[in-house]
C-alpha cells in the first residue's frame, strides 16, 4: 500500500523556496497580494465582527498579530479570525478539480506562525507552498466521491493544509518530516465541514475554511507540545480515506511530485460566488453587451451545465446570499441587469445583496434552465467550468454565449500588474499612497524578507 503520509510529509519537510520553478514562485506573490485584498474586504462584513466578537472571549495573548489591527493573539486565535477574513467571502483562489481555496489557509496559517518567530519569507513561503500542494493532491487522490456523500474539501482537507505548512515552520531540521507527519495523524481527528447549506442556507460556509486552518494549526502545535498522531493516517485501515471517500487514488498523490506543482493550476477569482459559475457569468455578459439586448424582453434563459454543478450549484431559489454566491442562475440574472458597483468591475458582496433586493433580478433567476450540455461537459476541466447562455427574447429572437475558461483560470490568468492594480483599489482605503506603495514593494520582495513580521506594521 502506498505510503501515502509519510510520502507527502518527506516532501514537505525537504522543500526549499528555492526549489520552486520561477513560475510558481511568481504565483506565491500573485497569490499573496489577492489573499491580503480579499481579507481587507472580508475584514468588513458583519460575520467578521461575530468572529471578533467570539475571539475577545476566547483568544489568549500571543505573539501572531491579527490583520488590519493592533492585536495580538496565540496563532490559533489569529489564524481563525485571518483566514475568516480571507476565506468567508467566496471571493479566495481556489483549485477547482480538488474543489478547494487553499491560499486563505495557507497563508493565514503561515503568517500566523512566521510573524510570531520571526521567519523569512523564503520560509513562510516555501512551507505555503508545501501546504497548497498536499491541500491540493490530497483532494484530488478522493474527489469527487468525497464531495460526492456531502463533504466541503476545502474544510475537510484545509485542515491538513494548515497542519502541513505549521509543522514545516514550527520543526526544521531533521526533526520536520516525522513532526509533519504527527501533525497530519491529530488534523485528521479535526476535519469536517458539510455542504448541506447548498440546500439549507446559513452562514457556516463562512467558517469552514476558518475553522480548518486553525485546526491545522492547532494540531502542528499539539506535536510540539508532546502529543503524537498515527503516522499513516491517509493510508490507514481506519484511516481518512477510507472513511471520507467512496473511492481513492493515491497515485494523483505522488505523481510528479516535487516536479511538477499542483499550484501552477490554482484559479483567481474575479467575482465573489462559486468558483463553477465564472464562466456562466461572463458569458452573460456577454451576452450584456450585445446590440439588441434588453433586459425587459427576455422571455426564457437556458444554461448549457456539466454534471458537476448539478443540483447544488442550479438552484433557482436561493435561500440567502450565501446561497446567491452559489447559484448560477442567480449569477447569471445578476449579471444581465446590474453593472458591478467596484472599480474593478467584479461582483462583490454588495452586488449579490443588492441583487437579492431586486425583484427584476430575481424574476429573471426563475427563468433559468439549467440543463446538461455535451459541448460544456466536454470542454470543462479541473482548471475551469464551461458555460453555455443562451437568452430568448420575446420577438424570438437568441443571443448567445460560450466561455470556455473564464479570467481568472489557468487559461486567462490576471498579471502581476491586475494583481496590484486590485489590491491597491481596496487597500487605498486603508493605507496612505506612501504606505501603500511599501506594502505592494513588501510582498513583492517577500521571497527576500529576512523577517516576515514587518509586514503587521505596514498593513496598520
């Protein structure tokens, strides 16, 4: 049977920055410039002040400072209330074949443990890096049977994320490859998170990512602390696998490992909602945009789909915004009536309230028909979901629009430069232009920062 902790653990413990392709490298800085955007819109919402609210009676002092802020808490307490900030808003980088957000965790979780111990960038990026890979390998050797029988993976597996990257930063040396492995054998006993809210409602998505990545992190410092997890907990006849899939393939695992980087197929979202619906919603606006479009005429929309957006991602009722986000004919009625209300022309947050307050989008969202395309389902991939829109007017006529990769995607990637462009469009509400400017100038020296604490000073 293959080894398969002891496999991811050896790499991690052995991965050096300097290991990574320049491509991958250049990612990590992509990555952490929409990370710190994403969490300083999270920082906002009002789930974010119930997170607050519960960490000023729950948090111990410590050295890991809290983002946007003077405060100061243990790395369990912080790595929650960041990763609520960065992971809460369906807005996070996210690899869609593993059906995951790993940079909300990774980070959260490295800086947590790097600012308090004073680490280079090199280091925090480099056990980053080695969290987003296991995060995303792990996921792939169960999906989809895994999300199949009800699991969120970004929960379920974000906790061995963060565990990984903590236990890298927290045992360097000789002692890091048995010590990562430990930390994987406590963070399996923490994994949950379940996709009833698809059909539910509530908030609780807002804190599975949040949740996992403190778990992770607890776990790493339960094995500092003396406590010891079963060294084959992946493989294992009571193992994690067996009980959270219905099927597994561990060879996805170890394939290329260390060569090629899973990474490199992470997605940057440019709106707020399901990582699946992206292209549905460009594709509607395209439609938008064509000349004899009007709104007030449409009689029927239908949405060409791949089965894996069946059901849980099709609802054209949905519940509350957390549902919004997730709906693609929400999305797509959102998109035909409403222009974003941000300079970076993405739906955020108070686009899909707004939307839910609107009786036109909403009536709209009922004349969605999702149905199962061929032509979607052949050219949707683990990098990407393919949409098919098709608007009927009332005078009969169509107008259409096929998106195979939306931006974002592996296929149409933003550049550095829309990646600073969209971090300076949210942070120029906290920071100064002088300030601003040493902060996008610090992460992008982050691979040469001899200390990564510097960074809580510049964001305050």
């Amino acid at each position: 049977m293959t080894q398969a902790t002891q496999i991811i653990s050896k790499f991690a413990a052995n991965l050096q920055f300097s290991d990574l392709p320049s491509p991958i490298q250049d990612s990590l800085i992509h990555f952490a410039l929409d990370y710190f955007r994403v969490a300083s819109i999270g920082e906002r919402m009002e789930w974010s002040q119930w997170g607050r609210s519960y960490a000023q009676g729950t948090a111990g002092k410590g050295s890991s400072p809290v983002l946007f802020s003077d405060a100061h808490y243990d790395p369990v307490s912080t790595t929650f209330l960041n990763t609520l900030y960065a992971g809460s808003l369906d807005a996070d980088d996210v690899h869609v074949g593993a059906m995951l957000h790993p940079g909300c965790i990774m980070f959260s979780t490295g800086l947590a443990i790097g600012q308090a111990r004073n680490q280079s960038g090199a280091e925090v990026l480099a056990a980053i890096a080695a969290g987003y890979e296991a995060m995303i390998r792990l996921a792939l050797c169960i999906q989809p049977s895994h999300f199949g029988r009800g699991f969120q993976s970004t929960s379920t597996i974000g906790v061995f994320g963060s565990a990984v990257t903590a236990a890298k930063l927290i045992f360097p040396g000789p002692a890091a490859e048995k010590s990562i492995a430990a930390s994987l054998g406590i963070a399996a006993s923490f994994a949950g998170g379940l996709t009833q809210f698809y059909h539910s409602g509530s908030t609780v998505k807002r804190l599975h990512a949040a949740q996992a990545a403190s778990s992770g992190t607890k776990a790493a410092l339960l094995v500092e602390s003396g406590f010891t997890g079963p060294l084959d907990i992946f493989e294992g006849k009571d193992g994690f696998a067996r009980a959270y899939a219905d099927a597994v393939d561990f060879s996805l695992l170890e394939h290329g490992l260390g060569k090629t980087f899973r990474i490199a197929e992470v997605a940057v979202k440019p709106h707020a909602c399901s990582a699946r619906v992206l292209s549905a919603i460009e594709a509607s606006t395209e439609i938008r945009s064509q000349p004899n479009f009007d709104a007030a005429e449409i009689e029927s929309i239908y949405l060409g789909i791949p089965k894996v957006i069946q059901g849980r991602l099709t609802t054209n009722h949905p519940a509350d915004l957390q549902a919004a986000q997730m709906s693609a004919p929400f999305a797509i009625a959102l998109s035909l009536l409403r222009k974003s209300s941000n300079s970076t022309f993405s739906f955020g947050i108070d686009d899909f309230v707004m939307g839910l307050q609107d009786p036109r989008v909403m009536h709209l969202t009922q004349l969605v028909r999702c149905e199962l395309d061929e032509e979607v389902e052949k050219t949707s991939s683990e990098e990407s979901v393919s949409a098919k829109v098709i608007v009927t007017l009332r005078n009969g006529q169509q107008l259409s629009a096929f998106v195979v990769s939306p931006k974002g995607s592996i296929a149409r990637p933003f550049s550095l430069q829309d990646h600073i462009a969209r971090a300076e469009s949210e942070l120029n509400s906290r920071l100064s232009t002088e300030k601003l400017s040493q902060f996008i100038e610090a992460i992008i020296s982050l691979p040469t920062m001899p200390d990564v604490a510097v960074l809580s000073d510049l964001l305050k």
